[in-house]
C-alpha cells in the first residue's frame, strides 16, 4: 500500500475535472483541501451519495461517457425524489492505472448531465484501485419543504412516472443475458435507458407541492414502493395491468416478463409518489406540460399490506428481486 | 453487473450504521433518497471527499476499526485545514461480500472518530465490489473565514503541528519494509501513528483567525507545502534542521532518512500553515494550551522558488516523492 499520490495523476485531474467555476454560490471549488459554498436563506441542505463499481454496475467494456453520466444521474434522481435542486458534487474516482481517453470521456458524460442541470463539480478524490466512482451530489429544498418517503397517507393515490422495466431489459441486452428480436431501434431505445438514464429533476421539483411522498425507483419499483410504505406506516392495493410498460419492452419480453421487469428489474431512475386524489388534475398537467409519464398504479391503503392484483386476483411478486426469477 | 441491492446488505446498514440523531441541524438523516441538513445563518458550507482503497490505503489484513476510523480522519483532516467546524458525514462503502464482523468493527472505528467531533453520519450507499470507503464530510466556518492555501504572504513564518514522518514509518513497519530495532514501544506509537492519525480539528479551529494559509500535509510536506505556495503565489526559505522529528523516528532510521520520511512521507494527517511573525505567541500558546507541538519550519518568500536548506546548505528534496528514494 502506498497512500501518496504520484504527481501525474495530480495533473490530470487538474486538467480534466477542473473547470472555470459556473455557480455564484460556490466561493471556493476544486484546488484546496475543501470546497466552500453557500447556502440562501430559508433553504435546508440535501445531501445524496452514490457508487457506481465496476463489475457490479456496469462492465468493464462500458463506454466511460455512460459511466460518467450515470455516476451523475443516479444521485440526481436521489436529489429528484426529494423535490431538490442540485448544486454541487464532488467526485471519488478509483482507477487502475492513469488512462487519459477513459477519464476524458467520463468526463465528457458527467460534465453533459452537470451543465445541464447547473450542477458545478467542487472537489473529489482520484485513487489509485479498482475501477469505481463515487459522487456526492448536494443540493437545497425551501425550508421544510423535502418530499420524505413518509407521508402517504390512506386514500391517497399511487403514480409512477416513465416507464418502468426498460432500463433492467437494456442491461441484459448489453451483457446478451437478453436477445434482441426483431427492431434495432427498440434494443437501441432499451440499452439507452440503462447508460444514459434521465434524472426527473424538474418533475420532482414540481411534484415538491403535490406529493405526500416520494421515492426513486432504482432498487425496483415493489422493493423501493414498500420502503415508501413502511415509512408512511401504510398499505397499498396495486394493479399490474396498470404498469406503464413501454412498447419496446412488451415486444421483448411479453408481457408477463416485462411486469416482472417493471416490479423487480432496478436501475429505473423514475419517481414513485402518493398524492391525494383531488390533486389528479395537477399531475395530468405536470405530466403534459413535460412530456413525462405519469401513471396511476394504486391506492395507498391503511395498515401494513401491499397487495398487487391483476385482472382482479392476487398477483405474486417475486420476493428475493429480480435475480433469483430469471 | 446486477445493481440491485441484496435485501440482506439492506438490513445490515441498517443495523450497523443507524443510529438515534445526535445533532439537532439534521432535519433528516439515514433512510431515505437522500439527507437533509439545517446550515446555520451566516455560515459557509465547507465539504471534503476521500476515498481508501484496499491495497492502496490499507492492506487487506488491517483491522477494520483502524479503516473506519481513518476513512473520517483523512476528512476531518481537510476540514481542520480550512478552518471548519465538521458536522455530517457520508459513507460510501463497497466490499466483496457482506462480512457482519468486519463491518462492526469498521463501524466502531468510525463512530469512535465521529462521536468525538460530534459528527454525525447522515447516509451513505454499500455495495458489492472491491474493498473501499468513501467518506464525504461537511461541515462550516463563519461567512468568509475559511483558511484557503492561497493568503501567504512574504515574511509570514511557516509553521507545522505535530512529527511528520512518522506515519510513512509506521506503515513501513506494517508492511515489513522496515523492522523494528529496539523499542516495541516505539514501534507503537509510530504505527499508530499510521493507523490513528488525530486530526487537529481544534487546532484548526483555533488557527482560523491566526493562519493567512493552510493545508494538510497528506501527501507529504514538500509536496503539500508547494501546493500552498503555488496558491499563494510566494516561495519560502525553510532549514530541514527545524523539521520536528520525533525521538521514535529518529531512533529507528536515522536523521538522513528520518527528514526524508518528513518531507516525503506522506499520511500525516497534520496541518502546514502559514501567519505573521507578530502571530508567534498566540501560535506558542494554542500549542501549549492544546499539547500540540507547533514548530516554525521557515519563511514565506517572494517569488516561486521553495528552497531547503541544511546546515547552510541546499538541501535537496526526492522531488518525485516518496517511492523514488527508497
């Protein structure tokens, strides 16, 4: 082991990462040994952080830009489901050896998803190990206005934006444990929302005075809804058939496939969230005025059942997720 | 490469890692997208990022409470550097397979540095992968008062806490690439030394209205001395004579090797800083009043040349760090 970090690794971060500061807010970003930014009045801070390893969350064959995009998004999403606005991230790398092209084009993704949600990069740490990223990302709510997972309350109504499913069915395609059948262009639109998914910064913003609560769905939409649950002390009652599975995926897989898919896959960067019913038309307009699905798939209930149906009987999820029912 | 989480990792982190709030500025901590925190009025968040890999920053058979207590010494360390008060902690974790035992003990080690600085741990993300943390710390200074490497000024004194060298020698000694001579005692301390680094968060805190510039001499003094002379747009005259060596050191390797370890070491987690020469005895009395030992090691000079002298003379330093010159 040897901690001290040789002088060209320095350089490179220097040259690749370091960048004229964009936000008024940071008063002192990569270059010492801390960042320093300010917060506004009247707002609380949001904090999220998140791995990405190789091996375990892309192949090592991944293309770097995706790996930087997504080493962005996936906390974006986090930042999303509370309603914030992101601000500021600092960046932990980990890699074998030096290797300019790798680091330049992950630079390339994390910086396209950082300019475009304002987001400045204010520090990090580059490693010498095994090829990994973590990103601290930062962000701000008004005073007491984060969305947690716990306020659903009984009655309220369950939605989903996007279209869960996709993003587990473009994994498999990559690694081949899927095979495309008959349209390149919907194997194109699957693997892309894996590699490059979008974060709903602005829906969640929107949604920060709608939802009662709120979560992202990277762990799978029945494992991230029941963490939802379980804080709000809640039940729901949920129908299969109303999964907003794409197109793309119903033609891959069927339909059974594609809800199990939908229920247990992960790696969706879509919002789940409670809202009461008289707030329907809000969420319609929120949703048009985006372009964003926004489906309705349940019913928040009182005590501590979920209960799936489909075409009004009980339906199973699989309980240990997604890998031990392929 | 799966993304999902296991459920068991899920409960694990609960178990190990949550704990009752501590601080009253966490709105919201563990458990949900993301945390949120309160920052006082009229104060500057100051943030921190770093990364220990397995084999890089800790070999695979040391113990983790050392690992989890350094994983937040190394944060605190930047955070002393700039002056700031710490206050919340993320943990970003990856390791092979879920090993209930050495994630206690991690978890010791890091609370054990945590409760002492009153630092609380506000999330964090595990995964599967090659053994490494992450810790991203924030904390705050009062608007405008961090201690940035840039304020050194010609004729300011250089100054640095505690024995550098030492832990460069303890991890010699860990590793089998130095031996023992006479003392275990010794031994001791310097390995420690390596593996429980005391980050000088006082000290840095008291250091606030004294130091025009300051950093942690992570990466070895020479080089971090540069860092800050470089921000600072100044060079220095220092006498490698005044380098405080401790008596362990010496006695193991030697005067020669002894100042080599000092300046190119790395892994003291101490503070270089800069102050006018009037500031000498509130310097002298932090020191005292705080068992620190404070020594001048030099001058701030004008232009960029850093030149190291002894017994009169040049000294020249290994200028591509540590491992060349051993």
């Amino acid at each position: 082991m040897n901690s001290a970090a040789p002088v060209r690794e320095f350089e490179i971060i220097e040259r690749v990462f370091r960048r004229v500061s964009g936000r008024a807010d940071v008063v002192l970003g990569i270059g010492d040994d801390a960042a320093v930014t300010r917060l506004s009045a009247g707002r609380e801070l949001v904090t999220a952080t998140d791995t990405l390893v190789c091996g375990t969350h892309f192949a090592a064959d991944a293309p770097p830009h995706s790996v930087g995009y997504r080493s962005l998004a996936v906390n974006l999403s986090d930042l999303a489901a509370m309603g914030a606005d992101p601000a500021w991230a600092s960046l932990a790398i980990s890699l074998p050896a030096v290797d300019d092209d790798w680091l330049e084009s992950f630079a390339l993704g994390f910086f396209e998803l950082a300019d475009k949600y304002d987001v400045e990069l204010i520090g990090g740490d580059t490693v010498r190990g095994p090829l990994a990223a973590t990103v601290t990302l930062q962000g701000s709510v008004p005073d007491g206005a984060a969305v947690t997972r716990g306020g659903a309350q009984e009655g309220d109504m369950i939605y989903l934006t996007g279209n869960p499913g996709d993003a587990v069915a473009g994994r498999l395609l990559l690694t081949g444990e899927l095979t495309g059948k008959k349209s390149p262009d919907a194997d194109t639109l699957l693997t892309r929302r894996f590699m490059y998914p979008e974060p709903r910064i602005t829906e969640g913003l929107a949604l920060r005075t709608i939802a009662t609560a709120m979560i992202d769905i990277s762990d799978g939409l029945h494992a991230d809804l029941t963490h939802l649950l379980t804080a709000s002390g809640a039940g729901a009652e949920l129908d299969v058939s109303q999964l907003p599975l794409s197109v793309e995926l119903l033609e891959l897989v069927g339909e059974s496939r594609a809800s199990k898919f939908a229920l247990c896959g992960g790696d969706d960067y879509e919002l789940c969230f409670t809202a009461p019913a008289e707030r329907a038309k809000d969420i319609a307009a929120m949703a048009e005025s985006r372009g964003c699905p926004c489906s309705q798939i349940g019913t928040v209930s009182a005590g501590g059942k979920i209960e799936w149906h489909l075409h009004g009987r009980h339906y199973d999820v699989p309980v240990d997720g997604f890998r031990h029912f392929e």
